[in-house]
C-alpha cells in the first residue's frame, strides 16, 4: 500500500483515508475499497485514494481496472515517478495476458480447423457430400479468411451441383490467395461443367417437349403411338 499524503484540504477525506488503510492492512479488502472510493467523493484529487484502488484492482487480477486508476493518480501528480513506473509496469501485464490469450485462442482454432477438416475430408472421400459441406459450412463460419476452407466447401458444392455457391466460395478462395494455380484451374473446370449442364438441360426440355407433340401424317394428326 501506498501511505496517504496530506493533498486534501478536507479533513475527513484524511480520516477516510486512515480508515481506508487501516482496513487494507488487516486484510478487509472490500471495506478499504469502499473507504477509498468514499475518501475519492471528498477529495476528487487524491492521488492516494487513486493508486491504493489500482493496488486493490491489480491484486484480483482487474488490470484494466488497475491501470485507469493509476493514469489517473498519474495525471493529478504527473512528477511522481513511482505512478510513471506503476502505469508501465500494468500496461506491460497486460500486453502480456493479451499475447497470451491471443496464443491460446489461435492453438485452439488450429485443433478446431484440424479436426472439422479431418471430418470434412473423410466425409467427401465418402461420398458424403452433404456431410463434408455441412461440416466446411461450420468452419467458414469460424474461419472466413481460411482459403483452403472456402476451396474444400467450393468443391464439396460442387459435388452436390450446387454450382453459384460453389463458385462464390472458389473465388473467395482465388481471392483470399490469388497465386494458387490449382484454385484459378478449379474455376475454370466448374465453369465447363457449369455450361455443360445447361446444354445438357436444354437438351432434356427440348426432348420432353418433342414428346408432347402430337405428330402429322397427310394433314391429320395421329395420337402418338398409333
């Protein structure tokens, strides 16, 4: 703890403070911050009041907490270096628990990916196409900027002649890596298939509709078949 000095001119934000600090010593926590905070609305600029409250932060593990009430402690006295060192000390803290986070959050994903993938790919090698897109859908969803994930679920589409979504997905791809060879080559081979299935369908109307006709011998029409 910080020992209170005398920067207030009320003499119960002084009383506040011995109080305050009386309880931090004998390990009421929670008093000495209720006593710190009331010591702060009779005094806004106690830099004692401050700097205990982001010791009391700190100690549960409130850095966030911690390092406002230190910049502000700080601001109200800006020559005293012990705040200077206090504010450097917390910012570096929590740049580390970020850092570390951020580690632990990308290991994770990286199990997550390898693992809905392994599904994913088994499920295509299956034949289970709606599986192994059901299961790409899911991670796209996790990881958007994944091009190797968006070509997989591109060609899982693909398998289920699921031709638009399937070439958004190929192209998010292409665009997410735009020297991959073999996502540029995939396009282009979905888009032959793309026009051979509307060949092939033109093809299919046309001969229902042929089969609908009612045929002409000699100017009167026979029914089909006769």
């Amino acid at each position: 703890m910080r020992p209170y000095e005398d920067l207030s001119n009320e003499e119960n934000a002084q009383d506040v403070l011995k109080q305050a600090s009386a309880a931090y010593q004998n390990g009421r926590f929670e008093q000495a911050e209720r006593l710190f905070k009331k010591a702060l609305s009779l005094d806004p600029k106690s830099v004692d009041a401050y700097y205990n409250l982001g010791v009391l932060s700190e100690s549960r593990g409130d850095l966030k907490g911690a390092l406002e009430a230190y910049r502000k402690a700080s601001a109200i006295n800006p020559g005293d270096r012990s705040l200077v060192q206090a504010v450097s000390e917390v910012t570096d803290k929590i740049r580390a628990k970020e850092a570390t986070l951020a580690e632990e959050q990308k290991a994770r994903r990286e199990v997550d990916l390898a693992v809905a993938g392994q599904r994913a790919g088994d499920a295509f090698k299956s034949g289970d196409y709606y599986e192994s897109a059901r299961q790409l859908n899911v991670l796209v969803k996790s990881f958007p900027r994944d091009a190797n994930v968006r070509f997989a679920l591109g060609q899982s589409l693909r398998a289920l002649k699921q031709y638009a979504w399937s070439a958004y997905h190929l192209k998010m791809a292409i665009y997410l890596q735009p020297d991959n060879d073999e996502y540029r080559k995939t396009l282009v081979e979905l888009d032959d298939e793309v026009q051979t299935a509307q060949q092939q369908a033109i093809l299919d109307s046309a001969k229902i509709a042929l089969g609908h006709l009612r045929p002409f011998y000699g100017g009167e029409a026979v029914e089909p078949g006769l």
